[in-house]
C-alpha cells in the first residue's frame, strides 16, 4: 500500500472538504482523501457495527476496516483504468448500486424525520395506555414425589416449621430447592394448569395444596401479589423505534405505488404439487408495538 499515506492531522483533511462536520481524514489514495465516515460506512456494511454505533479510529477493527476501504479504492481506480466502468455489465450494476444507495438514502431522510424522541415517547404513552396489567403472583414451591410425603410435609407447615427450609430439604424440584423453592413473580397464565386452578383464589400468605402435578405432589406458599409492572421507556424504546420505522416505510412505499405505474410481466405462479409454500404472514407489527409495553414476568419453574 505505498500509495497510501496516512494524514498527519484532522486539519488537513478539513481543509479539503469533510463530507460531514467533525468528520476526520484517515488515509489518501493516489491523492484523494478516505474519510473516517467512509470506514464506519463499511463497517455497519459489513456488519461490524450497527447503525450509529462509535468506532475508534484507534481500534484494530477501524485499521482492518480501513486496510479494505483501501484495497477497494485501488481495485476501482485499476477497474476504470481499464475501462471496466464502459461495459454494459458493469453499467446496469453500478446504475442498481445508485438506485440502491439513493433508495436507502430516502428511507434515512424519511425515517430521521418522523421517528423522533417525541414520536417515540408519544407512542409508548399510547399503548401503556392500552396496556392490560395482568396480576404476577409471588410463589414458594415444595415439590415431592408422593401424596404421603406432601401429607407428611402440610403437618410441619402447620405445626410452624419454615417453608424455606423444608424446601431446601425435601423438595425434589432443583430448579428451585435451594433458593427456598422461591419461583419468582409470574402471571397464572405461564402456569401449568394445576398450579392455576390452585392459586385462584389463594391470598397472600397461604399455603396451598398439596395437589397433583406432573412428576409429583406440590405446595406452595404465596408470597405476594401484584399488578404486571409495564416495560419501562428505554426498554421499549428499541423495539418502538423498528415499529415506527417499518411504518414510516410501508406508508412511503404505498405512496409511491399508488402514484407509479407498476406492471408485473411474469404473471401469477402456477400452483405445482410439492412446491414449497410461502411461510405465512408475520403479524401485524401493530401487535407488536402494544406487547412490547407489558414487561415479562419472570419464568417460573415449577
């Protein structure tokens, strides 16, 4: 790469015109300056980096980088030496790459425009509204292998024996036995139906069962009750931010189909049997954008 100097100073490149403010001169090739911009656009290319995300002009990855934006700029400079760029091939590809580039280009102007902090916000506001906050329970759990030993342990419990230690002591669940048999807070809904029935009408502090389960008898001791606590903003706020970029995308794309001229010349496919079928619709990311405001519960492991 002696073709290759690297700019002494950030000034230097300033002085012949940074592509952005603050944007920093890293090499030049033959004479023509590769920006840091340049770098970091290859990089989120290639999927090194997301979108936005800093990269130091330090870092190894920013050199390796580098070291590829060069060798392409050499490669196109050799390609148009030798009039590569003329042929009709090479043409309609670089014309598909500017449709491509422009496109793109589009989407960002359309998208930093409308999905704002305040767009976010407003939308996360709307559906916490919408939001139905189910009841988490707090539950304690003694699993045992028969009825005669659940028996067994429903005596200790009332003659006062502590639920915890009798749960680090006998209940075979290991997934639970030594935090105390503590399942966590959970909804009834990601119970298995046993544990639902039996926790109906449980209040805080009772001791339920013994009951059959899959496996086993159970009991259980309710600890708490509260209401779903909601996702907090910067939780949602990734998964807020893709739903309003998809719908700022199908809504400029629909504009632009209802203004265009669109005919599709190869027809409809015929339906062959054995022909793998299209996988069906995702659901409406309208869904999505109002369950990303209710918080999971914790898995519980009965």
């Amino acid at each position: 790469m002696a073709a290759v100097t690297l700019s002494a100073c950030g000034e230097r490149g300033a002085s012949e015109g940074a592509p952005a403010p603050g944007d920093t001169a890293v090499a030049k090739v033959d004479g023509k300056t590769v920006w840091a911009s340049d770098v970091k656009r290859e990089a989120v290319a290639q999927g090194l980096i997301g979108e936005g995300e800093p990269l130091d002009v330090s870092s190894d990855l920013f050199r390796r980088v580098l070291d590829e934006v060069v060798d392409q700029k050499l490669l196109a400079a050799e390609a148009v030496k030798r009039k590569l760029d003329k042929d009709p091939a090479a043409q309609k590809r670089l014309a598909a790459a500017r449709e491509r580039i422009l496109g793109d280009m589009l989407v960002e102007n359309v998208v930093s425009d409308a999905v704002n902090d305040n767009a976010i916000r407003a939308l996360y506001q709307e559906q916490l509204k919408l939001a139905k906050q189910s009841e988490e329970i707090r539950a304690r759990q003694i699993v045992v292998a028969t009825e005669a030993e659940a028996q067994a342990v429903q005596k200790l419990l009332a003659t006062g024996a502590s639920f915890e230690a009798l749960a680090m002591e006998r209940s075979t669940d290991t997934a639970t036995r030594f935090n105390g048999g503590d399942l966590g807070y959970f909804t009834a809904d990601v119970m298995p139906e046993a544990y639902t029935n039996n926790l109906k009408t449980a209040k805080v502090g009772d001791i339920v069962g013994p009951f059959a389960i899959d496996g086993g008898w159970a009991i259980l001791k309710v600890e708490d009750k509260r209401l779903e606590q909601p996702i907090t903003f910067e939780a949602a706020r990734p998964q807020i931010v893709r739903f309003l970029t998809y719908d700022q995308v199908r809504d400029l794309l629909e504009k632009l189909r209802s203004r265009a001229k669109v005919e599709n010349l190869i027809g409809q496919p015929q339906d062959v049997p054995g022909r793998p079928k299209e996988p069906a619709d995702a659901p409406p990311p309208a869904k999505a954008a109002t369950a990303v405001i209710s918080a999971p519960a914790k898995a519980a492991t009965p």
